[in-house]
C-alpha cells in the first residue's frame, strides 16, 4: 500500500505539503522573530518591486545598514516581491516559506530517485521523510530571514536533478536549466559556490562517469561560477566578510591557527552529533556555551584524531564504497567557511548550517540501518521499526520545537533553559524585557520589567564581564530611569571596550 502511494507523483506532494503543514503551520500565526529585521527592516525590500534594481546593485545588508559584505540579491527579491503583492503581511511570506521547505522534499525525493535508481522505493522514501521531519531545521523554516538557506537548497537540488535529466536524455536545455539554477543558488546565498566543487564527485562516483566526461561537463559550471564572482565583485567592489573580533560573538577570539584547527575539528563533530542526534536545539550557541579548545589538550587531541580517522576511513574505503568518501564531502563542504578555521566569523555555531549537510548524515543513517540484516541477522521488518521510532521521535521534537520560535521572548526564554551560561541569551533575554518597558508609560509593570531587563544583562556580565551589548543597555535602562551618573559610568565602559576589541 505504501508502495502504491510513493508510485504516485501527486500522491507525493500532497503528503510532503501535508506532514509540512502540520509541524510548521503554527508559524503563520507567528510575527518577525530574531533577525527577521534584516530583511524586512531593509529599505530597499519596503520599496517592493521598485527596489528590485537597487537590490541587485548593492550587498545584501546595504538597505538595512549599509553594509556590503555579503551578495545576495534573490532573497532579497522574493521579499520585494511579496511587499508589493501581499504589502506588509508576515503570514503570507511564512506561507511562501513552509511551500519552499515542502518543494525542497519534492526536489530532494525525485533526485535521490534519479541518483539511485536500484534503491527501494520506500528507502528514497524513509529518507526524504527524515530530512522533512529533522528537528535541526526548525530553525531555517521558522526563521524568516533564513529564507536565503531554502532558496538556495531548492535551487541546488534542482540543479542536480536537471543535470540527471540531460545526462539520461542528452538534451542540452537540461544542462543549460543545471547551470542556470547553480547560479540562482548563488545569487540566493554565497555558500553555494562550495558545491560547485561537489559536481566531479557526485559524477564520478554517484553517476559513474568517466573521468574526462566528469570534468568536461563540471568544467561547464565555471561560466555560473565566474559570473557570479564577477557581479558581485562589480557591486562590491571588492567587499570581503570581515574577521570576527569580539569574544562575546565568537569563543574562539585571539587563537592561532594551530588552536583553530582544534577547535575547527571539535566543532565539525559536533556538526555530526548534531545531525543525528539533535537534541538540546538553541538559537545560540555563543560564549560560553562553547569555549576555546586548545591543541594540547585531550579534547583538542582527541577531535583532531576523530577528524583523521574519518577522513582515513573515507579514503580507505573509497574504491569500494565511493559513496561514502561522497557522503562525507557533501556533508563537509558548506561547513568549510563556518568552522572558524580560516577567517572568524560571527558566530561559534549554528544549527541553520546543517540545513543541507544534514541531507547527507540522513543518508549515511538510513544506509547503515538498511545494512543491519545481513551483518547481524536482524529481520528486515525490524529496520522498518527502527524508521518509524527516529521519525516519530524527529517529529516529536519538531513539533515540541516550533512554538518556541513565536516571538522572541518565547525563543530566549527556551534558549536560556538549554543553554543558561551563554552571555548572549542572556543579554538578548533582558533587551526584550527593556524594549517592552519602553513601550509603555511609566508604572510599576514598567519598573519591573526594567528589573527583569537588568538582572539578565547583569548575568550576562557575570559570565562574561566585557559583555558590552549587556554594559550598553544596562546603561540605556540607567539613563532612561534618571540614574545619569550610572549610566555615564557604563557608557565610558563601552567605549572601553570597543577601542581595545576584546
């Protein structure tokens, strides 16, 4: 019966659109939350589709704060557009964003179709359903701002699938739709670029090209590849993300490159446990939640052996299970920038990360579960007990998972359960309790709500005590109530601590 079901196409779609409604359709009652101001507090977004030219001529934060580090004009486009359709109304653009996440399954289902073409149906089936279900995307599909991940994963997948397509039929438009789409993907976030490294691989090993066929038809994905670059470094003009210099964003502040490479390899195994186990979710995972891990110390040793080890492993195995060697790229690739091995960046971890490399780990899962019959003489009926309880415990905690995200007090006040020693949540937590208090007129609600606001910048200082975003509005609170010594005290702290970059 379940097999008929998959067999058919529209049967398909309306269960993926189904099962994703159930789990996320609260978040159309939901409002901005975190650094969904990014992108709606974006002038050049606001214009509609009017500002669609000033969109693509400019970096990607350029609207909201005139900064032009990163390019990323698609994203921008799809809210410009639907400012100018739907004015300002935030159900419909969570609307659009729960119809991408249910077109990336539909994308994904048909491509592992395509790449595994001997698998079972319910096999492609039981993994596009645990890619649906994982928890650790909760924080793409209910962040708004992360539209820029769904985008570009509906165009990379698609990609790959048009490619499939003219590899079996030899129709050029198919190519030309491949390459087409790998520069959507771009145009919707940048880290797409790293997968374009992925295509030899995936041709040789998953396609079983030739190599001259591999690289002769990966050679064709230079022209999206260098006309990217070449735009971006036309509204740029040459913008680079800077390095991260502040502890209280990035634990990892002030290491050398020998440190880095312990703390790169501790957190790309936390990627992993994350992504098959992913339990205690959080929005932040900044000082201290993670700290500095040093070369010489055991976990430091011990990350890099695991990393080794992997690695090894994956290369050992290569001509007899290429597969794997793949998996592991596809699963490494986008994480290369994010590891704070090369340049720092803003944050220690994050959870949107593993939004397509967690593709990867559920196919590894399903792989070795599927394998669990012939190297321990479990039943086959068994396996199909061991899908059903990870997806029901992955939709669980899904489902346990999306309300958090309704506002932003709903999402600290989690955030500060899982992870109470970060100085940022805990800063976060009391800048939502002071912007609510300046919201209302003076009382006793205010006043405690300015008390609730100052015990938590006060933790955040506890645990870290160059804490400046705590200092600064710690101080606004001081100023506003009449405390002026108190709060100039804390004002020249700041200063302080922005010249010395902590």
């Amino acid at each position: 019966m379940i097999q008929k079901a998959l067999l058919s196409p529209w049967i398909r779609v309306v269960g993926v659109v189904i099962i994703v409604f159930i789990l996320y359709g609260k978040t159309l009652s939901f409002g901005y939350v975190l650094d969904d101001d990014l992108v709606f507090k974006n002038n050049q977004v606001e214009l509609g589709i009017s500002g669609i030219g000033d969109i693509i001529s400019s970096g990607y934060l350029e609207g909201f704060n005139g900064q032009s580090f990163s390019y990323r004009p698609l994203t921008l486009i799809t809210f410009a557009i639907e400012r100018s359709l739907f004015s300002d109304s935030i159900p419909m653009s969570r609307l659009v964003h729960l119809l991408l996440y249910a077109l990336c399954i539909i994308i994904l289902y048909n491509l592992l179709k395509s790449w595994f073409q001997d698998f079972p149906d319910w096999i492609i089936g039981v993994i596009a359903l645990l890619y649906l279900l994982h928890p650790i995307h909760t924080e793409v599909v209910c962040n708004l701002k992360s539209r820029d991940e769904l985008l570009m994963c509906v165009f990379l997948l698609g990609s790959f699938q048009s490619m499939n397509i003219y590899l079996s039929s030899k129709k050029w438009g198919w190519m030309i739709s491949s390459i087409t789409l790998a520069l959507l993907a771009m145009m919707s976030k940048e880290s797409a670029v790293l997968y374009m490294a992925f295509i030899p691989t995936t041709l040789l090993t998953i396609n079983k090209l030739s190599w001259k066929h591999s690289l002769g038809y990966s050679g064709l994905f230079l022209l999206p590849f260098a006309g990217y670059f070449l735009i971006r470094q036309m509204v740029l003009s040459g913008g680079s993300l800077p390095e991260e210099v502040f502890l209280y964003n990035n634990a990892f502040v002030g290491t050398d490159m020998l440190d880095r490479v312990a703390n790169a390899s501790y957190l790309f195994l936390f990627y992993i446990w994350k992504s098959f186990f992913p339990m205690l979710l959080t929005w932040d995972y900044s000082y201290s939640t993670l700290t500095l891990i040093e070369l010489g110390s055991a976990i430091g040793i011990v990350s890099i052996l695991s990393v080794v080890g992997i690695i090894s492993t994956a290369l050992f195995y290569l001509k007899r299970e290429a597969k794997y060697f793949w998996l592991l790229i596809g699963f490494s690739l986008p994480l290369l920038t994010i590891l704070n091995l090369f340049i720092l960046i803003g944050a220690n971890f994050a959870e949107r990360f593993l939004f397509i490399p967690s593709l990867f780990a559920m196919l590894f899962l399903v792989w070795m579960i599927e394998k669990l019959p012939a190297v321990s003489g479990l039943k086959t009926k068994h396996t199909s007990y061991i899908f059903l309880g990870i997806a029901v415990l992955y939709a669980f905690q899904t489902f346990q998972r999306v309300p958090y995200w309704e506002s932003n007090e709903t999402l600290f006040l989690a955030s500060l359960k899982t992870n109470p020693e970060s100085a940022r949540v805990q800063t976060s937590l009391g800048t939502e309790y002071r912007s609510n208090a300046e919201k209302i007129q003076p009382s006793p609600r205010q006043e405690a709500l300015y008390k609730k606001a100052i015990f938590h910048y006060d933790k955040a200082i506890d645990i870290l005590p160059k804490a400046f975003d705590a200092i600064y509005n710690k101080a606004i609170i001081y100023q506003a109530t009449g405390r002026v010594d108190l709060a100039k005290t804390l004002f020249n702290q700041v200063l302080t601590l922005s010249l010395i970059h902590i």
